[in-house]
C-alpha cells in the first residue's frame, strides 16, 4: 500500500521541492497552503505525472487553533499520515522593536505554535502504531542569535531543540523527527522575509531548494536526528562552539546587517 506525506507551505519553495521528491517515490499527497490556485495546479501536475493521489487543503497555519483544524480535516477523511513535513514558515527583516507585533505573532504561531501542535497530534497516535517520521525545517538561524532577525531565528532554534529533545524521547517508539538546517536557499523565502536587503545573502552561496529539499528527504528516511546543508554552513555551528556568546551575536550582527 503506498504511503501517505502531509507536507505544510507546499505551494513553492523547498516544501514544493519535497512535494515532488515523496511524489517520484510514489507517495499520496496532503498539501497545504495559503494559495489554494497554486495547490491546484501541483495537485494536477503530481496526479498526471507520477500517478499518486494529491488532497490539497487551503489554509492559513498562522491563525490560532490552524494546526488542529488540519489535523481534524485529516481525520475526518480518514487518511492515515505515515511522513509530516512542517514545512511552512517565514521571517522579517528589521529591527524588533520597529516591526509590527502583529507580525509576530503570526510568524511564533506558524514556525513554532502550529508546528510543535501538529508534532503532538500525530505523535499521539503514531505511538499506538509505532511508526511515523517527521521532518521540521529548522534552519541555520537555530545556532546564532540573529539581530534584525531576532524572532525569525529564535523560532528556529526552538524547532531545533524541540526536534531534538522529542525525537530522544521517542527513540524506543519507532518514530523518528528530523531537523533540516538549510543556510539562505533560493526560494521566495528571501523576497517575503526581506532578507535579501542583508549582508548574508551577499555574502554566501545561495542553495538550491531541490538540493536541500532532497538532503531533508533522505536524513528523514533514515531518520537522521538533525542535518545542515552545505559544508560552509556546517562549519559556522562547530566553530562558534569555542567563542563567547557575545562575541557570536556580534558577528551575526554584522553577517545580518544592511547592505
Ligand atoms: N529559503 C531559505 O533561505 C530558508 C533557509 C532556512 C530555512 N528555511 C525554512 O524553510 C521553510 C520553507 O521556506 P521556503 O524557503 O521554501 O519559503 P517560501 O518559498 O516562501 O515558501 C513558504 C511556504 O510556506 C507557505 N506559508 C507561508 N505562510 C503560511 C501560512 N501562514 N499558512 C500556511 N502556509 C504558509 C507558503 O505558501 P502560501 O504563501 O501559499 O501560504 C509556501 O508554500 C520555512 O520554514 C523557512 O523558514 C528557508
């Protein structure tokens, strides 16, 4: 019987990326989005070329109570998940205090709140089961603190730790999380975060979204704990092991500064 990916913010993208990837292993699809047009035409596109069954649900994870509403649609349709993607996120570039609360609380409820609610939901049920995989998009940001992306990249270390701490405890359980720690991706991740006006992207080798999207795919079928794109962006983490905090947030300030 083949099996079932429920893949967050699969419109574009890396979570697009692993929509194709899980589609050429012959996965049925759950994908979500805000763009129902652009869920629409994958849906089309995957059916017609790989011959799996796409459900796409139209919504918008950034609203309270999003993840279970999901989770209940799921439910109710009666499909089994056997792999979850949280996928679906986004940042803003500026000063916190200069940035509107509202934003947020929109970006704290889509990267960390939805993502950690849908964790537990299908979590409690895998465990009766004793299978299940999960792959988190964290993301280099989890190493640093990063002045001008403060919120952005405090949301991705609490995916990264949460990835790791609950992925220990299932370790008997058959079920496996896995955090994907790509470095600054070619997407529309850096138009909608404003992320492009900063001295990073100048300054790094941008990946590829299928590159990193198929790096995820495989750490999760192996049910790697955690992995990080890029030999660059594996050694930023190690090295910053032996310097002072201070000294790191500084030089993430001057990484994230304005061009
Ligand atoms: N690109 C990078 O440089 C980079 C680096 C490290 C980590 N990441 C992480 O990778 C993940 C994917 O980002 P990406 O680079 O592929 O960005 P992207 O091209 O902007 O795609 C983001 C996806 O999330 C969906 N999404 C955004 N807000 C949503 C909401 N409120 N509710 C539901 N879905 C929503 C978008 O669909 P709709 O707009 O249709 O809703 C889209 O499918 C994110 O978690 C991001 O933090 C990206």
């Amino acid at each position: 019987m083949r099996k079932t990916a429920l893949i967050t913010g699969a419109s574009k993208g890396i979570g697009k990326e692993l929509a194709f990837i899980f589609a050429e292993n012959q996965c049925d699809l759950i994908l979500t989005a805000r763009s129902g047009d652009r869920l629409a035409q994958l849906k089309e596109q995957l059916e017609d070329g790989y011959g799996i069954s796409v459900y796409p649900v139209v919504g918008d994870l950034s609203l309270p109570g999003a993840a279970e509403a999901l989770f209940r649609e799921v439910k109710d349709k009666g499909m089994e998940v056997d792999y979850l993607v949280n996928n679906a996120g986004f940042g803003d570039y500026g000063l916190f205090a200069d940035t509107p609360w509202h934003r947020y609380e929109e970006m704290i409820t889509l990267n960390i709140t939805s993502l950690s609610h849908l964790m537990h939901l299908f979590i409690q049920e895998w465990k009766g089961r004793k299978r299940g995989k999960i792959l988190n998009l964290s993301s280099t940001a989890a190493f640093q603190p990063g002045p001008m992306m403060a919120v952005y990249f405090a949301t991705k270390a609490f995916v990264l730790s949460l990835s790791e701490a609950v992925g220990n405890e299932l370790r008997k359980e058959g079920i496996t999380i896995t955090a994907l720690c790509p470095g600054p991706t070619s997407t529309y991740f850096g138009e909608v975060s404003k992320m492009n006006a900063s001295q990073l992207v100048k300054n790094v080798k941008i990946a590829d979204a299928r590159a990193v999207a198929e790096l995820g795919f495989k750490a999760m079928m192996k049910g790697k704990p955690a992995v990080i794109q890029g030999s660059m962006n594996k050694l930023a983490p190690f090295s910053i092991r032996f310097l002072p905090r201070k000294w790191v947030t500084r030089l993430s300030a001057k990484v994230m500064q304005h061009q």
